[in-house]
C-alpha cells in the first residue's frame, strides 16, 4: 500500500490517511449558521484523513459572501457541533478555516452596511456573491473598502483569538489560519494591496507582522498542535500581486516555523488554475521552513492527480496531499485513490470563477 494512504499525525491529529480535504465555500449556511446539509457534506467526506471546513467567518465584519458560515453565533457553534460530531462518529478529523475577506465583501453583507475593512482603501478587482431583496442570489463587484485604522489591528487578533476557541468548543480538531486567495491576511503580505506606511505596511517584515501576530494569539490560545495555515504565494485571486513572492514568503515560513504548528498548507500556483502562474521554486520553500526548525506537516494542493499525489508523498516532497474540487463531486475520493477507479467529473454548475465553490445540491453516496 502506498504511504499516501498510511495513518499519520499532524500536531496533535490522528489521521487515517495522507489525503486532505481541502476548504471548499459552498454556500449553505443563512444567516451564517450551519445545519442539517453542512452535516451530511461533511459525513459523506469523513474518509479523507483530515476535513479542512469551509471558510468560516471569525466575525461580522470577516464575512464576504452571502450565506457562509461563521463561528461568532451561539447558533453557529451549535451547529458546528452537529458537523463535528457525524464527521467524528464516521472515524474522520476536521478543522475550520479560520476566515476574514478583508475587502472582497459587499456593504449589503457588512454591519450596518458599512464598507468592507483592508490594510489599504484599494478596491479589488474582484467580485463576491450577495443575495437580492427577493432572496435569489447575484454577483457583484466588491464594495470599495475602508482603511484599519492601527487601533483597530488588537481587536481583529482578538477577533480570531475568540474564533479558534469557539472552533475548539464546537468540537473541531484545530484550525487553519486563512492567509491566501487574496483576503485579508494576504492583502496585507502584497505590495499591490498593502500601501500603509505604519508598523503593518512597507517592508516585508512590517506586511508579514499581522499574520505572525494572529497566528501567535490562536496558538496561545488553542496550541501550536491544533493550529495550521494555509498562503497561496503565487495566486492572483482576488487581486493581489507582489513583485517578488519568493522574498515574502520565504520570510513568512520562517517566521512560521518558530512556533512548531501543526501543519503549512500550500497552494501551489493560481488557486483552482494553473500551477505555472509564475515562477516559484516550491521545494525551497519548504527548505527554507526546514532550516529554520521548522517541523509541522507539509500539506501540498492545487491540480494534484493521483500519479502526483503518490510521486509527492513516497518521495518525501510533501506529507499530505489535499483535494478541493475532486471532493465534490467523489465524496469517496479516498477509496477511488486507493483502487485507482475514475472520479466524477465536477459539473461546472457547482463551481464560481476560479474557485471550488458552488450553489447547487452535491452528489450523494450511491
């Protein structure tokens, strides 16, 4: 059997295999609480050695898309309790994507109606989905947003502080930082969206400050072995750029491995599109983290099939593999890896621009 389906351990995380789940917004959740569909997705996907949840606000002013789940309602907890437990009673893991979209959100999805919060007030060139007075759903360009202000920065750490012990109470495993696709955490490590002048914006070591600074906070709070992240150094999504990506993010790796996490999720080139965006020498990414000490679970994604996926594990490039899109439309991707069966393909109708989400029902387990 190849080691690619062999038990392993991320942080603390028992898993039963090498294959992740990758986070994959879909859209199910009014009023951003989750229920009776978010539990069956995620039962149906218990197979997968670790779940990584859909983005899940840490706050009001983190959400982006209408009808996402969130983790800063009682309700929400209690729904999120209801997932854990099926995804747990089928023998799987899962953590949640601790989410804040900065500036890809709409002023109808913030509170109050108020704009949207970035490092910069430069307007993306992107779009979100909201919902219309008569309920039905659109697109939209993103609001053009506001400026933090620096004495706003301790209260959104606090922010995801809360997030990751609210995830802990809702019986997740962990969770993973969202610090790629180009929301907030990200616009703050790119020079194209960051343009601040204070503590948090110019140098690399000043646009990589917030994330380290939230990334601290949760693993005080939870535990470096519960807590992982996930950067996307080379995305365009949602339009963010840099002029040179291997500088920030090899500062950002080793930064990261001094806290000994759990695992570092990588998208390797354009999130759901092509792996040769740019040029990026992903191994000396992962060099770099190593150097410095760096320990956790090395988890690999974006266009792996599974010849790939094998090649990447049994050669010791990476030690987890996630799928996003595959997983929705082959609940049981894990078996078919396995017996080397075909996949589904994904209709088209599930899925938004560039990115695994959708709005229509998914396939169930024959």
């Amino acid at each position: 059997m190849s080691k690619l389906f062999e038990p392993t351990t991320v942080g603390n995380i028992s898993l039963s295999n090498r294959v992740a789940m990758a986070p994959l917004t879909r859209n199910r959740s009014p009023g951003a609480i989750p229920n009776d569909l978010n539990v069956e997705y995620y039962r149906q996907r218990a197979t997968a050695g670790l779940i990584v949840s859909e983005g899940t606000a840490i706050s009001h002013q983190a959400q982006g898309y209408a009808d996402v789940p969130g983790l800063y309602l009682p309700e929400a907890i209690e729904g999120w309790k209801k997932v854990t437990a099926a995804v747990h009673a089928a023998g799987g893991k899962i953590v949640t994507q601790l989410w804040h979209v900065g500036r890809i959100s709409h002023t109808s999805l913030q509170p109050d109606g108020g704009k949207p919060v970035a490092p910069s007030a430069i307007a993306a060139k992107s779009k979100t989905y909201i919902l219309n007075a008569d309920g039905s759903g659109a697109f939209a360009e993103t609001s053009e947003p506001r400026a933090l202000d620096l004495s706003e920065i301790p209260g959104l750490i606090e922010d995801y502080r809360h997030a990751a012990r609210a995830a802990i109470e809702a019986g997740f495993d962990g969770v993973e930082i969202h610090a790629a696709n180009g929301y907030l955490l990200e616009q703050f490590m790119r020079s194209n969206s960051n343009q601040r002048t204070d503590a948090y914006g110019g140098s690399i070591e000043n646009r990589i400050r917030l994330t380290i600074e939230v990334v601290d906070a949760i693993v005080k709070e939870i535990g470096a072995d519960r807590t992982g992240i996930r950067i996307s150094p080379t995305t365009p999504a949602n339009d963010v750029s840099d002029p040179d990506p291997a500088a920030v993010y090899t500062a950002l790796v080793e930064k990261l491995a001094g806290f000994d996490l759990a695992f570092i999720h990588v998208i390797e080139g354009a999130t759901g599109g092509p792996r040769d965006v740019l040029p990026f020498d992903w191994k000396a990414l992962k060099a770099a983290y190593r150097a410095k000490g760096g320990k956790g679970t090395w988890m690999v994604n974006n266009g792996y099939d599974r010849a790939a996926a094998l090649e990447a594990v049994e050669g010791g490039y990476a030690d987890v593999v996630a799928f996003g899109r595959p997983f929705i439309a082959n609940p049981d991707l894990v078996r078919r890896l396995k017996e080397d069966t075909a996949w589904n393909e994904v209709e088209a109708a599930t899925l938004y621009g560039g990115g695994a989400q959708g709005y229509t029902t998914y396939p169930t387990l024959a």
